[in-house]
C-alpha cells in the first residue's frame, strides 16, 4: 500500500492516516484516509487507470487537479468519474474505464439510478 | 434563490483575497469552490514566496491560506463558504448556477468576481499519451499534497520557475530528476531556484527538446535533442534518456469558461497564457459587474494574484457604495505593488501583456 509513499521529507509531515480498504478492477488493495482515488491506486503502483474507448491505448492522470479529464475511471458502478478529485471511500469499487461511460452500467450493478440530484431548485 | 452582494468563483489566493476584501468594505460574500479545501495550488507550494511583506514574503506557501484565514476571522459573519461546489454557468440574467456537492442551485449576486485559475499547457510529441507523462503541478500534488513519489526517474520539461521549483522539490522527496530539458537558449525561471538544482547535480539543458516518449502502458525512456535557433533538431544530437516520468512545464492557460459563457470580450494575448478577459483598471470586464483577480485575468506569480484579488474584491465593493474612507489610499498602495511585482526585466513580457487587454 505504501510502496510508493514518501518517507521522510525536510519540509512536509505525512503522518499515517487510517487504512481504507478498496478494489481494483476486483483486486483488493489499501489505501489511507485523505486520499483521493487517484493518489491511493499511485501508491500501489497502478498508473494505468483507462483505456482510449477505441485504440485501446492506456490512459493515466495528467493535471491531477480536476480540470484535464485524462484520469476518468469507473467508481462503483458509475463511469467518467476524475479520479483525481474525488476521495477515497471504504469499500470503494475501482474499475479501469474502457468505453466513453455507460448511465446505465450503473443498473446493471445493480444500482438504482439517483436522478433526484439535480432536479431540487431553490436552496 | 441565494442574494448576496459579492459572489467569489474560486477559493485560490485570488479568490480568498477578494472575499476578505468585499467583506471588509462591507459586503454579504459567497465563496464557492469546487475542493473540499481551500488555497487552491498554494496548499503544494512548499517554497516561500517572493515578493514583500504584503504579499507573504517569505512565508511558504502551504502556510498563506491559514494566514488569509485568520484575518477573513475579522470579517466572518459576512462571509458564506461553498466548498466541493461547482459553478456550472452564468446566465444573462445574472444568475449563477452550482453543483453544490450534488446539489443543484442557484444565486444572484450583485457583482461577480471571477477567480477560477487556470490550467497546465501541454505539449505535443509521439506518445504523449502514456501513463507517466505528468503536468508537473500534478506531480507536485502527488509528493505535497498526498506524500506520494511519482516515479523513481524524472524527466522535467520546461525551465520556467513552476519546473525549476518542482525538480527541486523532486529532490526533496527522495526522486531523481535526469535532467530538466528547455527549448529557449536561456532559463526562463529565476536564477536563485536554478541555482539550487544545479548544485545537486541536475543538468539543465537548455536549447534542447524532447522528441518523443517510449514505453509500453507507461514511460520507460525519452528521446531528446539539441535544437539550433530554428527549433529543429540538430542531427547527431539526439539521445534516449532512461525515465518513468516526464514532467511537462510548459506554462499555463487561464480557465476562462465561465468568462466566455457570460459573455466577456476576450483576446488572445500569448504574454497572459492565452484567451484573457479584456479588462479595465478596476479589473471590471466588458461585462458590467463581472470582475476578475488571479490566473484567469492572465498567468502571473501566486504574489500578483493576491493582489489582484485584494484589489478585485475592493472595487467590486466599491461600485456597490460600500467602502472605507481610506479606500482611494488602498487602491493606490495595491496598484503600486502590483507595479512592483512586475518591475524590471522578469516582469516585461507581463507589463506587455497588460497592455493589449486593458481598456479605459
């Protein structure tokens, strides 16, 4: 989980935050609290987080700060989420995303479609 | 419907100067940023700042927003946050629709600041898409934000102050950097940080480029060449350098969306980092009450931006008949260090860039 974790730093602190657990494409892995999905499949050493939807080439983060929409994966169950923004959960299911997203994977997961996000109105 | 007097786009050094700045002229703000944090890029600069005393000098930069956050403490009764918000647009009407983490909604505010940033440029070259081909911010977000190395060997491209500082601070977390690769004949960022990294044995290449990547799933190796005055490669100079990332340090490019969608004059101004809202000295936009502080006006130093958005958030105040009575002696002070920060010969291409996107 730590492979690629920074030891020891002259400026930073990293202190050890709680362990979550999560999935890769069915694989269990770990990561810490605090992390977003993209920084935690990193510290395993996954750097392959898509495939281009037609010539199959892989695809990794590139601007990790949500504006590029290079680091796109499947996070349970629903597709073109950025990787980079987005934090760790317990229990997280990562996919490697292959195809331009599916609303309807999300079903087939088993998985109500939420469309009552977005359809409230005044706050 | 939310009201307030002030909304602010963007909680970077902008953004957060300029909700402080409205607020303590007097005006009800809403601050709205799409992380869960606030400080924008400043919470993984780990260097200190330049600059004077105003502008943080010498402080790092992981250590302004809490700075900023104690004096927005002052004022903070009249200013909402939104984190993990997103702006979707800006209507003619003047209404401002949010993702508010999940939730849809929508505001109307009085005056408008536009602070969003901006985004790391890009490079073309064969293979530019594999894995391991990295912006250099977002290798400086792995190591400082989230403690995580992105490589064992790293190829930075770019010899601007963003790819000087970030190689250094790849050292500083234990990674090496082959070399730093720069197309111009001489380095763009400040001597005191390419110093640094010369000292601890990192070549700065200069009048060199990077012909192309290599790798299966992944980087493995880089082709770079010396170029003469043309950019074309120099025959016989070409070499593979053995990498698993490659930093790319191009430079930046405002994130104008908003801007374009609510209708502002825009114009390409390649000294500002591309597409800039047109802009007059109160930092006001073709488009009454929409203001605008920070990246997004044009790409500056992180120094500038904060006051930028001092300035940004005063006269947007202002134009509302909120204020102080030292208001004209502020407005002076901010424009004087902004003349400062862009004195001498770092600040000529910055001084040209203005000139072509402001307006009376």
């Amino acid at each position: 989980m730590d492979d690629q974790r920074i030891e020891s730093h002259p400026i930073l602190q990293f202190e050890k935050s709680a362990v979550l657990s999560f999935t890769f494409d069915g694989q269990p892995m770990q990561g810490r609290e605090g992390d977003t999905v993209a920084s935690a499949l990193f510290a395993n050493g996954v750097q392959v987080f898509g495939r281009h939807f037609k010539t199959k080439r892989a695809r990794g983060f590139y601007c990790a700060i949500g504006n590029c929409s290079s680091c796109l994966m499947v996070v349970n169950g629903k597709s073109n989420v950025r990787t980079c923004t987005t934090y760790l959960e317990e229990g997280m299911v990562v996919e490697t995303q292959e195809d331009r997203g599916n609303l309807l994977r999300k079903r087939q997961v088993g998985q109500a479609l939420d469309v009552s996000k977005g359809a409230s109105d005044d706050v | 419907m939310y009201e307030t007097d002030v909304v602010v786009i963007g909680g970077g050094p902008a953004g957060l100067m300029a909700s402080n700045a409205a607020a303590e002229a007097g005006a009800s703000v809403l601050l709205i940023e799409r992380f869960a944090h606030l400080g924008g890029q400043l919470i993984k600069q780990t260097h200190k700042f330049f600059g004077s005393e105003k502008q943080y000098a010498s402080v790092r930069g992981i250590d302004i927003p809490s700075r900023i956050a104690e004096e927005r403490a002052l004022v903070e009764d009249r200013v909402t946050i939104w984190t993990r918000s997103t702006v979707l647009g800006l209507f003619e009407d003047g209404v401002i629709t949010v993702d508010r983490d999940g939730k849809y909604c929508k505001i109307r505010p009085s005056r408008i600041i536009v602070a969003t940033g901006a985004s790391e440029k890009f490079l073309t070259f064969p293979n530019n898409d594999l894995p391991g081909i990295y912006g250099a911010g977002a290798v400086q977000t792995m190591m400082n934000v989230y403690g995580v190395c992105p490589g064992r060997r790293v190829l930075m491209v770019g010899a601007g102050n963003i790819g000087l500082i970030v190689s250094y601070q790849l050292l500083q977390a234990g990674v090496e950097v082959v070399a730093v690769v720069e197309g111009l004949p001489n380095i763009g960022g400040y001597a005191v940080h390419a110093s640094k990294i010369r000292r601890a044995g990192v070549p700065i290449l200069t009048s060199h480029t990077l012909l192309r990547a290599d790798g299966v799933d992944g980087v493995e190796s880089a082709v770079i060449a010396q170029i003469d005055n043309r950019w074309q490669p120099i025959p016989g100079s070409s070499k593979s350098v053995s990498c698993d990332v490659i930093c790319i340090s191009v430079g930046l490019s405002p994130l104008t969306e908003l801007l374009w969608q609510a209708g502002c004059d825009m114009r390409y101004v390649p000294q500002l980092g591309g597409y800039v809202p047109l802009r007059n000295e109160r930092l006001e936009t073709t488009v009454p009450e929409i203001y605008i502080a920070g990246d997004v006006a044009g790409i500056e130093e992180a120094s500038a931006a904060m006051v930028e958005g001092r300035l940004a958030g005063l006269e947007a105040a202002a134009s509302l008949g909120l204020g102080f009575t030292t208001l004209d002696d502020e407005r002076a002070d901010l424009c004087q260090q902004l003349d400062e920060l862009r004195a001498g010969p770092s600040g000529e291409k910055i001084r040209s860039g203005l000139v072509k996107a402001g307006i009376a």
